[in-house]
C-alpha cells in the first residue's frame, strides 16, 4: 500500500537522506573533537592519524547536553522567554513531507509553513540533530514502520510554559525537548508505539526518551540529561548511552 508521498523536505542543498546525517554527525564530532577521552578502544597500538582499521567502528562522537535544570538549561542554551529574541529558534522539516502535526490540544495545524504558529520551531542549536534525528529513525525503521509507530504525528517541541504539575519550566521552554505521537504514548501511559531501534536513533543525535527515564510518557524526547529517572528504568539500569555527556 503506497501512499501519496513527497521528498523529504530536507536539507537546503536539497540532498536528503543518510549524507546529510553522516554529515551531521561528522560535524558533531568536529565540534566535540575535545572530548574523545574515552571514545577510542584501549587494544592496539595508537592511531598516528594514518591509515583506518575498517574492522574497527567508528566510536560514536561525544555529545554534550546540558543537565535538567533552569540555571543549567539557561546557561547552555540561553534565558528561555515567552518571547524569545530573534534567532533563538528556528523551523525545523521532518523527514516526510505529509507529517502530520498537532497542536497540543489535538487541533489538526496543517499549515505548518510560518504562518507564525510556534509549535514546530525548536532551539537554533539543535535544529540539525533533530532534523537528523528524525531522519535516522526513518531510515532505521524504514517508511512502513515510521508511520506504523506514528513518527509522522508530530505533537510539539518549542513551548513556554510551566511543567506539568508544578511551578518550574518545562524543557519545552528552551525549545529542546520535542513530542511525537502523544495518542500512543501519553503521561498515563506504561507502554510505547516506538521500538527499541527508534529509541537507539534519537540518542545517537543526543535525544534522550521520557520512556526510558520514566517507563511512561513516550512520546517526549529532549536534548538534555533527565532531572529524575526511576531507578527501575531504562537508564536507571543501564545510565545514558556512554556517547551522552552533561556539559
Ligand atoms: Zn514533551
């Protein structure tokens, strides 16, 4: 079953797909070149900078997030605001052109093409990661399985306001933390649409799950550590991916 389907609106050198990621992560490990302490396998003798043992993976390039906290977030990624200055945040595209999106009250927004609705802009310093998020779990996953998980139902990421059920800021605040697929995978919710694998792809851009800090609320994802994750979690057994660093 085909669907109506666009090219990934990805990229402003209209090249999509995998390159652009690669190209992303290369970019990434370049910006963190000074942090490789424990990325490179003890066995064998140094590298000179010579030629590559292509037995050997690449290590995954550090990525250093903020920790969960306001100080901590204002600080990595500038005051969070109502009204952020210019440049704060920018569009981002999604890996397919039909992506739904949804406004948090469940309101169909169709018209996501700057008509000055906020809810799929995001942080300027993550903008390519998330794009290459998304991207990676769609070739990860492959085109059935995306849209079978419900990655195409986007649900928000830039958002000021408070945290649910308490007075401090949500992560949305900064505009690093994005929703996906809230039907299936809400507060409430002790189960997920989403597959190991997926999971795996958002973290190798820096993307860390509710899920797996918390066992429920699935569909969140944030570009920062966790201010609480329950020890029977996830990441309560098994801590961040070691490639994830508090800056
Ligand atoms: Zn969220």
């Amino acid at each position: 079953m085909e669907k109506g389907y666009k090219l990934p609106r990805f990229g402003a050198d209209g090249e999509p797909g995998k390159e652009t990621g690669n190209a992303m992560l290369r970019m990434i490990n370049d910006f963190n070149a000074d942090d490789d302490s424990d990325g490179i396998p003890a066995s064998g003798p140094p590298s000179g900078g010579g030629t590559e043992d292509p037995a050997r993976p690449l290590p995954q390039p550090k990525i250093i997030v903020p920790r969960e906290s306001n100080s901590e977030l204002n600080k990595f990624y500038g005051t969070a605001r109502a009204n952020p200055p210019e440049g704060y945040l920018s569009w981002f595209n999604f890996p397919v052109g039909d992506m739904k999106l949804f406004s948090r009250s469940g309101t169909d927004l169709k018209d996501y093409d700057g008509d000055g609705n906020d809810e799929h802009r995001c942080h300027s310093r993550i903008v390519e990661s998330l794009e290459a998020a998304l991207q990676d779990v769609y070739t990860t996953i492959g085109k059935d399985e995306f849209y079978r998980q419900g990655w195409h139902v986007y649900a928000g990421c830039w958002n000021y306001r408070a945290k649910r059920g308490g007075s401090s800021l949500s992560v949305h605040s900064w505009g690093c933390a994005v929703d996906i697929n809230p039907a299936q995978n809400n507060w409430k919710q002790y189960s997920t649409s989403f597959s190991e694998d997926a999971f795996d792809a958002m973290e190798r851009h820096g993307f860390l799950s509710a899920y797996r800090a918390w066992g429920h609320d699935a569909m969140h994802f944030q570009k920062c550590t966790f201010a609480y994750v329950k020890s029977n979690s996830h990441y309560g057994r098994n801590g961040y991916p070691s490639w994830i660093v508090e800056a």
